[in-house]
C-alpha cells in the first residue's frame, strides 16, 4: 500500500511541470532577463531560392534563425507587377509561407518588397527592405536604377526613405496609386533599383509617415526626377586609383547614369492664423503661417476707431505685435484677416490675469515692469570695430533725447551717430568707428526714452570692448560664379552650421569676413534663382525643384592673427 502511494505522489507532481514544459514549447515566448535583442531575423532558406527562373508554384516558403510575424503586411507589401488578389501569408514553426492566390503571367519578372513587415517575436525587430524576386519565364529582368537621395537644403543624405517607380506618365500617379517598383534608401542615402523590366518610369521619392506608399500628408518630405527615365544593365565599376590623394580607390560606373534626388518638404500655400497672445498689458502678438501681405484688424468689442493701434513686424513679416496706446478695455474681441486668407475671430484679454492664491493675488507671468524695456545686441561684452550697437525697445518710442546718451572711451566724451531702422521706432541703430582694443562706456540716462504705453527707461549703463585682429581671423574669398542673371548667398558658418554672416553676390567677386572667433568653418552657398533673398523649396505638381545649395570642399580652420585667403569657382548647377 505504501507503495502505491509512493507511485500515486510522483505521479501527480510529474504531470503538472509536463503539461507546463510542453506548454512552453507550443507557444514560443520572449525570454527574460539578458540584453535586448537588437539583431534583426535570418533567412536560412528560400522555396523556391531567391532571383529564380521558370517559377511555376503557387507559393514561396521562407525559413528563418527564430520566430517571426508579420507586422502591417496590408500596408507595408508593394507586388510588382501589381496582383489584383492579395498574397495569404501562414506561418508554421520557424517557416513564413506565402501563396499566391491569382494566376501568374506568363514570362513575367515578379517582386515583392516586404518593406518593415517580417519582424521577429521578441523585440519586434525588422528585416528592413527585404524583397523576393522570381520570374514565370527562362529570364529574370535584371534592368537597373541607382542613385542617392539627399536633403535639399544640406545636402546630407536621407536614409530609410523610399524610392519609387511607376510604370505611368501622370503626375498625379503619387497621389493615387501605389508604385511599380520600390526601393528603401541605406544609411548613405543610397538606393538601387533591381530586377527592372526595360520600360520608361516616373520616379518619386517619399519620406512615407503613414506608410502607405502614397504622396497624401503635407508633412511627407519628397523628390522628384524632372524627366522620365529609363533603366540600364548592371554594369561593374571601374576601379580607378589615384597616388597623389589618402583615399586614393575609387569606384566609377562607365557611361551609366546615377540620379540624385533632393529631398524637400513642399510649402503649404494657404496662409493661417496660427497664434495669438498677450505680451503685455495693451501688447499683443500675432503669428501667422506665412509673411503677411495686408493684414486687417476689425475690432468688434469694444468697437475701436481711428489710430487704435501701432503694428509692428518681425524681420519674416510672419509675427506682428500690436500697442494698443491709451486702451482702458480689459479685452478685445475682433476679426484678423490677410488678403487672401479667410477671417478669424479672436478675443483675447488686454490685462494680465491675477491668480488668487487666498488671500494673496499675483499677476501672470505677461505682466512686465511698468519700465521700459530695452535690449542690445552686444555679445560678451565685445564688438566688431566696424560694427554697430542695436537697442531693440519694448514699445514704439514716441519722445527720446539723444543728448541724455552718453559714450565714454578712457574718460573722453565721443559721439557716435544716431538712427532709428523702423518708422515705428523700435529699434535704434548707434554708429561709431571703434578702435580696436579699446575700452567703451555707454549709458543711457533716465527717461531719454518714453514708449507709446507712457514707459520710461531707468538709468542703463554697460560697458564693451572692440575686438583686435591678433585675437581674430580673417577669411578672404576669392570667387567666381558660373552664370549671371541670378543671386548667390554666401553664407559662413560654424561646424555645426549656425551662421555667422551672409553677404549676397551677383558677380565675381572678393568677400572678406572679418573679425572672426578662432574656430572651424564651413562656407555655403544657395542658387538664389528667383532673387528673393532666402531658399525657396519645390513644389511636384509645378515641376520646379527646390533652389539648389552647395558647399565650399574645405572646411575652414582659423586661427587667431591669421588671415586665409581661397579661390572658390561656384560650380554650375548639374543637370537634373
């Protein structure tokens, strides 16, 4: 008896970790603990292999290193040519199976690009751009496209975008329809186009957000080819060697076109109101989307006539700000309108709000000193000898003495000149030819500026030096330009491309930037085609590519009491 108990115990304890192990191997899990598993999935066997010929199944099995899933098959699988029945896709153990539910062509090159969708069980990590290829006939397409996409403004390259063909002479193809061909751009922004039959293509490329392979979200940045195009047959590079360079391997492909598409991000054309606030009291802050053409304000309560308010504009002509002189209303309700733009009705307080903490009121962080408030634009207290002081006012300026401002230079009196920028008068411009290494003084004393809102500044006194050319460099430009009839901005930067300061040539010519911080140098230049002074990007349907930017080789290392000098021949812009 005791036996049989003995049997009965081990039995009942065996069975329960038996059904849990075998549980464990029926549903393959993450594993715990351990480093992540950043490692995408393997493929270790291909039925049929891939790029093969004379296919005539009706489905493709793939064996992969570990489990995995589809993630997002629906969107992510582009069929070339297009099937109108979807693939079924089944998994079984470590196997993806995909069969195909729809006759096939005969003779005919087939692709299918899985995008992001194979991912494995654990992390979730993709098999990025994979594609499976076979063709129904004895030939495998094996026409092909290569290039790079960059950004249009930098000229840095963008990576896992997607470059698409399609097999339509419409525009508007992007738009509706998803592509022929696609390919995913590698980390150099590279791309290649495999397996194409010999056909001519419209070919778009897409940062795709929602990843639909289709051109429809205003913040998809995009490229373009300017004509169709045609594939050719692979050929091998050629590799040329060059003594006289470090890097001196390089490969070259023979009389065989490489695109470069520059990716940009088009203009929303339609102007909107997209802000408004309270500075301060009777100061309020307009933003728009774009620089306003004629912007008009109609006060609906209280209703407000005459000269009721001064306007003021930010260098863009994008951001407005509004004195409302002598207002004793607590808010302002009224209509905002650009021409061309529809209506807006906004109603904003004219009051800083107070926020009652019991017994104590405080007033809201828009409240400013009843002081005028006045900023300048001298860094570290060092300037330039041929430049100029700024003073930015917090309110249009309606009485100022100039006599009641004073510069001091090794207690000498001096005067410098005198001239406000704007006719609303907030910002003066002071003029002085500073020596260099010398020490400055200037003081602005009580109430010599009164504002439109009856503020007056306080005594205001700092001190500056100017900069010498042992301490600084220099940088001297030599350059010519390819072509008359447009504007080239030159614009010098620091390493991390912050700029420093921007001339604008038309002609050849010699510019020199002086006065420099010791430091690394970049020289950028924008293709101002339409001379407006700024990059302007591109826009599809219009067919006209972002203006075109470009960057002097070298990278500038100045140091100080040292003047560089460089000979820059602007290349022209390449054919598209």
């Amino acid at each position: 008896m005791a036996r049989q108990t003995s049997y009965t115990s081990l039995i009942s304890g065996f069975l329960p970790a038996l059904l849990i192990f075998l549980a464990s191997c029926a549903n393959p899990v993450a594993p715990s603990g351990g480093p992540k598993d950043t490692t995408p999935p393997e493929i270790i066997k291909e039925i049929p292999a891939n790029q093969s010929v004379n296919f005539s199944s009706d489905r493709v099995i793939l064996t992969f290193s570990e489990f995995v899933m589809l993630k997002d098959i629906a969107t992510q699988m582009v069929v070339s040519p297009p099937m109108a029945e979807k693939p079924v896709f089944t998994t079984r153990g470590k196997s993806l199976i995909m069969k195909l539910e729809e006759s096939l062509r005969s003779n005919t090159t087939y692709n299918f690009f899985f995008g992001n969708s194979i991912v494995d069980i654990t992390e979730g990590n993709p098999l990025a751009g994979f594609q499976f290829t076979f063709s129904t006939g004895p030939i495998l397409d094996s026409l092909t496209i290569g290039g790079k996409l960059i950004d249009a403004f930098t000229n840095k390259p963008v990576k896992d975008a997607f470059v698409m063909l399609y097999d339509s002479i419409y525009d508007s193809i992007p738009y509706k329809s998803r592509p022929y061909y696609i390919a995913r751009t590698g980390n150099s922004g590279e791309f290649n186009l495999n397996n194409l039959r010999d056909n001519k293509y419209l070919m778009f490329a897409i940062t795709d957000i929602n990843a639909d392979y289709m051109y429809n979200l205003p913040n998809e940045d995009i490229a373009f080819a300017d004509s169709l195009i045609r594939p050719h047959i692979p050929v091998k590079p050629i590799i040329e060697t060059d003594t006289t360079k470090r890097d001196s391997i390089t490969e070259k492909l023979p009389n065989v076109p490489v695109y470069t598409l520059r990716n940009f991000r088009e203009s929303d054309s339609v102007q909107k109101l997209l802000k408004t606030s309270l500075l301060s009291e009777n100061v309020i802050s307009i933003v728009f989307k774009y620089p306003v053409k004629k912007p008009v304000f109609t006060t609906l309560k209280p209703v407000l006539t005459g000269d009721w308010n001064i306007t003021g504009y930010n260098k863009t002509h994008d951001t407005l700000t509004l004195w409302l002189p002598g207002s004793v209303a607590d808010s302002l309700k009224m209509i905002v309108a650009d021409s061309g733009y529809t209506n807006d009705t906004v109603e904003l307080a004219l009051k800083p709000r107070e926020v009652n903490f019991g017994r104590n009121k405080q007033k809201s962080s828009t409240e400013i000193s009843p002081k005028l408030g006045i900023k300048h634009n001298v860094v570290s207290s060092r300037i330039k000898p041929y430049g100029l002081i700024y003073l930015i006012f917090s309110e249009p300026m309606t009485q100022y003495d100039f006599n009641k401002i004073t510069l001091i230079a090794d207690s000498i009196l001096l005067k410098p000149d005198f001239e406000f920028e704007d006719s609303i008068k907030t910002t003066l411009k002071i003029s002085h030819e500073w020596k260099e290494g010398q020490s400055y003084q200037l003081i602005l004393n009580d109430s010599a500026f009164a504002g439109v809102l009856g503020h007056y500044n306080d005594s205001i006194a700092f001190r500056f030096s100017a900069f010498t050319e042992a301490e600084t460099s220099s940088l001297k430009l030599i350059i010519t330009i390819p072509k008359e009839g447009m504007d080239y901005i030159i614009q010098l930067m620091t390493s991390q491309e912050k700029i420093v300061e921007q001339k604008v040539i038309n002609s050849n010519s010699t510019i020199n930037f002086t006065y420099l911080k010791p430091d690394k140098y970049r020289v950028k230049v924008i293709y101002d085609t339409n001379r407006n002074g700024r990059w302007d990007t591109g826009n599809y349907l219009k067919k006209r590519q972002p203006e075109y930017i470009d960057y002097h080789p070298k990278e500038f290392e100045l140091r100080a009491n040292w003047v560089m000098e460089e000979d820059w021949a602007i290349p022209p812009i390449p054919a598209e």
